[in-house]
C-alpha cells in the first residue's frame, strides 16, 4: 500500500507484479484426433470427388482442432522422410506446371504461369500411387489448418512447418504467414530469438517483409489481442531497445495491452529497472528512491498509470451514483455502462449490480432492461441480488416471448423460484393461468356439453330411421 493513503483507497493501492505465462495446449481428445484423421483421410481418398469435398471441408475448422493438428504435426515430422517428401512435390509441382503450360498454348495464351495452391495441387493430382503422398497431403494439410486458425498458437505451428521441413516448403510458409498479416508478427518475433542463426534470419526477413523489421513498426497492430501478444513476445526475448516501449504501453487504456505490456516488464526482472525507473521521472516528476527494488519501481509505477488512467473510470463512478441520488436511473446506468466499457473487472462494480437491476425494472426499453438485468447478474455472481437479477432477467426473456406468441411457464416458474417476490413474474404466471382457464373453461365446458347431446340425438335419430327400414 502507497506510504500515507488510506487503506480503502483501490485507486492508490500498488499491483502485484504478473507472470508471464505461456500456457500450453491441451492435450488433443480421441474424438478430436479422429476427426482430423477423417478430414485427411477425404484428402487423400482414392475418389476424386471425395478428395475435393474434404478440401471444401478444410475452410470449416476453428481453434477447437488445434491440439489435435499440433499433435498430428508433430508426430509426422519426427517420422516423416522428408527428402522423399521434396522429391515428390517437385515432380507434383512440375507436371502440373507442364501441364498448364500445354493448355496455355493450347488456348494461344502467354505469360507467366502461377502455380496452384500446394493443397489444391496435391488434390487434383491424378496419380495416386505413391506411398509418400499421404504424408506430403498431410503436412501441407496442417500448415493450412494452422492458418485457418490463425491464432499465436496456431502461427508458430505454422513457422514449424519451415522449420521441421526445412526449405522445399519454406516459400508456401512464407505466403501462408503473408496472407495472415498481423497476426503471424507475434510468432515471428518470438522467431527471431530462435537458437538456429537461420531460422532467426529467416524470421527477420518476413519481419521486414511484413514492414515490422522494428518493435515500433511491430507494434503498430489495430488489433488488441494481436498487440498484446507481440508484447509478450518481446518479454519472452527481453531485448533491451524495447524497454521504453513496453513502458509506455503499460499505461494503455486497453486492457488486454496494459496487462502484456507489464507481463512483458517484469520478465525483464532487474534489466528493466533503468527503463522502469525513466518512466516513474517521467510520469511523477521526480526520481524513484534509488533505495526501491525494481520491483518495488514497477509497483509504484504501475499503481500512478492506474491512478492516471482511472481518474475518468472513477469519474464516471461519481456521475452515475450522483445521478441515482437525483432520481435519474437511466442516466446513471448509461454513465455505467461507459465505466464498464473501459474498466470491465472495475473492482466496485459489485456496488452497481442494484442500479441495474432497479433500471431492468423500470426501463420502458426491452432490449435495455434484459442488458441491465444482464449486467446485474454479472457483477454480483452470488449472494441473494445475483437471485434477483437472473429472476428478472429471465421474466424479461418470457415476456419477449410472448410479445412472439410463445409461452414459456417453465422459464417463469424458475424465474418465481428464484426470487418469490418476482411481482413481475407472478403476474405474468397469473396471466397464463387465467389465459388457460379461459380456453378450458364454463364456455368451452358449455360447447362440449352441447356437442354430447347433439351426438346423442343424432345416434338416437339414426337407431330410429334404422329400424322403421328394417320393419318396411
């Protein structure tokens, strides 16, 4: 705690310093290695129309296939013979220009040829009699499914492709990382520190390539979660020109950034104080006690940026509850809603869940209302107000149902469980009820009365004509 302020002040209070964690992937289910047997298997199917199906199919995978394509990837490049592997996609690779070249002059046309894409190539190729073909489909296979992916995970999946095959395959790599832009300079820089000189070289040329050869360029990515991994792979490397960078963006507004950008700091450890130490002048105006670890820096200098950047989260905390105190709801939840755009995990935000859920009442606006109840169940997750809130929230859903024509008693009838004193929902059950007894009630009674004796005179009139036949 900051030396003179107030124990319950969170916006004084120093940070711990976070870890720089690389979580690893899970390991890849039977269902999962199944289906990604299954998808190659189409791949290399005898069949040409199933061949091509199954590439259709290569465009469906999502992050949820990734462990099962590392693994697989893995295994066939400790086993895989990978001369023969560049044998054969050389001579796939020459057919098939020889062939388009042929059809070229064919049709009178002239110019430069482009080869097709390697999967695609191996797809159409014809003859299927060679017992590496599998393993050449397999790996081109799990380089374009670690780019569908697309994610860090997924890119240094990719950049091994190149560097467990080595050169036959570096150029379709090098597209591949191209098409993916931004999101393959995380795993590139990572590259960069790689133990073999030639594989850190590459990676600095598709950097350059890339128009990210600097960390400044590096950096300059739109997306936040893109940003923060470059972050962390500079802290990963811990080079030490990137030092004012990182300082500087672990005062960012965004949160994923700011996190990094101070997980990347304090993998630095004591190489980081000079840098830690500029930033606190800088931003304080006046120099750390030369007494202070760089720890003891980074806390300090973390706890200001906070300090700083909070002073609007809180501002708006005090414009929402001075807009409660005068009556105002809607415009205290909308002063709310803005505090937690910025501030999501806002260390009060429990205090808010009761404005909400008063707004979820008396909001006029269903799609608001059912947002605030929302957001009220979020920020107290237990206790009896988190009862209330998700009581409400699903009145709400049974009342846009039926504003559709659809009935949902069950929904209410949680929503009552929940909290007894939901008036709202016991109206609408109420509502159901009298709806109900409506249908099945004194007039209907009345109709299937009438319908009963009519059926009884009909039955009787027709024994009668029946026998007056029988007797003529």
């Amino acid at each position: 705690m900051d030396a003179g302020a107030p124990a319950s002040d969170a916006r004084l209070s120093l940070p711990q310093l976070p870890k720089l964690i690389d979580t690893r992937l899970p390991k890849a289910g039977d269902d999962a290695l199944q289906r990604l047997d299954s998808l190659v298997d189409g791949l290399v199917a005898p069949d040409a129309a199933r061949r091509q199906e199954a590439l259709r199919h290569v465009q469906d995978v999502d992050a949820s296939w990734l462990p099962a394509v590392s693994e697989r990837f893995e295994r066939l490049a400790d086993s895989a013979n990978k001369p023969a592997l560049k044998e054969l996609l050389e001579q796939i690779r020459d057919r098939t220009r020889g062939e388009r070249r042929k059809l070229f002059e064919a049709e009178g046309r002239s110019g430069a040829l482009t080869t097709p894409d390697y999967l695609e190539m191996l797809v159409l190729h014809g003859d299927r009699s060679s017992p590496q073909l599998r393993a050449l489909t397999e790996v081109v296979t799990y380089s374009r499914l670690f780019e569908k992916i697309g994610t860090l995970p997924a890119t240094r999946g990719l950049v091994s492709v190149y560097v467990r095959f080595g050169e036959f395959l570096r150029v379709d790599t090098q597209l591949a990382l191209a098409r993916l832009g931004d999101r393959a300079v995380a795993a590139l820089v990572e590259a960069t520190g790689h133990p073999a000189p030639r594989i850190a070289s590459w990676a600095e040329r598709q950097l350059s390539d890339l128009g990210k050869s600097r960390p400044s360029e590096a950096l300059q990515i739109d997306d936040p979660a893109a940003r923060a991994d470059v972050l962390r792979a500079y802290g990963k490397l811990r080079p030490l020109e990137v030092l004012p960078l990182l300082v500087s963006y672990a005062s960012s507004d965004t949160a994923p950034v700011r996190a990094a950008a101070r997980e990347a700091l304090s993998a630095y450890g004591e190489a980081a104080l000079w840098a830690l130490r500029e930033g606190y002048e800088k931003t304080l105006g006046e120099r750390a006690p030369l007494s202070w670890s760089w720890e003891r820096v980074a806390r300090e200098l973390f706890a200001r940026f906070d300090q700083q950047r909070r002073g609007d989260v809180f501002g708006l905390y005090e414009q929402g509850r001075s807009a409660e105190r005068n009556g105002d709801l809607l415009a205290a939840c909308a002063a709310f809603d803005q505090l937690l755009a910025r501030e999501p995990l806002f260390e009060l935000g429990a205090s808010m869940a009761e404005t909400y859920l008063r707004c979820a009442s008396a909001d006029a606006n269903a799609q608001r209302a059912l947002l605030a109840a929302s957001r009220a169940e979020r920020l107290e997750p237990q206790n009896p107000l988190h009862d209330r809130a998700v009581s409400l929230r699903q009145t709400l859903q049974a009342e846009a149902l039926m504003q559709r024509g659809l009935i949902d008693r069950t929904l209410l009838e949680r929503a009552r469980q929940l909290d007894p004193h939901n008036q709202r929902a016991e109206a609408l059950l109420e509502q159901i009820g009298a709806t109900s007894r409506w249908r099945i009630g004194p007039w209907m009674r009345y109709l299937g009365a009438g319908a009963i004796l009519v059926l009884g005179a009909i039955g009787v009139l027709w024994i009668t004509v029946r026998q007056r036949i029988q007797q003529s």
